[in-house]
C-alpha cells in the first residue's frame, strides 16, 4: 500500500503545484498527522481536539498516516477525540493495526 500512495503523490503533487490547485488530499492529511504527532508529544491536548475535530483532511487519512509510522497512540488519541459518527469505528480501526 505505501508504494502505491508513494506513486501517486508523485504524479498528482507536481501538477497540482504547477497548475495553483490545491494539494492532494494524501499531502494534507500527511501533514495534519504531522500537526497531530507534535501536539500529541507536546501533550497539547486543545489543539489536538482542534485538529480532530477539522473535517478536511479526511480522519481516516490522518489516521492511517499516524499507524503507518507506527505512531498508534498519536493515532489512539487523536481517534478518541474525532465526531461522534466515525469515532468508534475510527478507533477499532487504530487498535486492529
């Protein structure tokens, strides 16, 4: 699966840069897992309730960022404070990787 978002960040981040689109959703949500990752170590909980509560990047994205670097509880903690409809099973999902 890394190989394939690898791939396709290089094909669609070049043309969105070179056109003024905005970045690829891949490119966002790696960064708010960045943003997520350092509020999480700086035990800044209100941003990371901010940055779980922001409906663009995609959650999920943010989420499955965070596990792929092996970051669960980042992952755990920004999953416990995302809206309500998608926070269990956003949950189940960080606790099965």
């Amino acid at each position: 699966m890394r190989p394939l978002i690898s791939i396709l960040a290089l094909l669609v981040l070049p043309g969105a840069a070179m056109s003024g689109e905005k970045a690829s959703p891949v490119a966002s949500a790696s960064d708010q897992a960045r943003k997520v990752l350092r509020a999480y170590r700086a035990k800044r909980n209100g941003v990371l309730g901010e940055l779980a509560g922001a409906d663009a990047p995609d959650p999920w994205m943010v989420a499955h960022h965070l596990c792929r670097q092996g970051k669960f509880d980042a992952a755990s903690a920004f999953g416990a404070l995302v809206r309500v409809p998608i926070r269990d099973s956003l949950v189940r999902y960080i606790g099965n990787r």
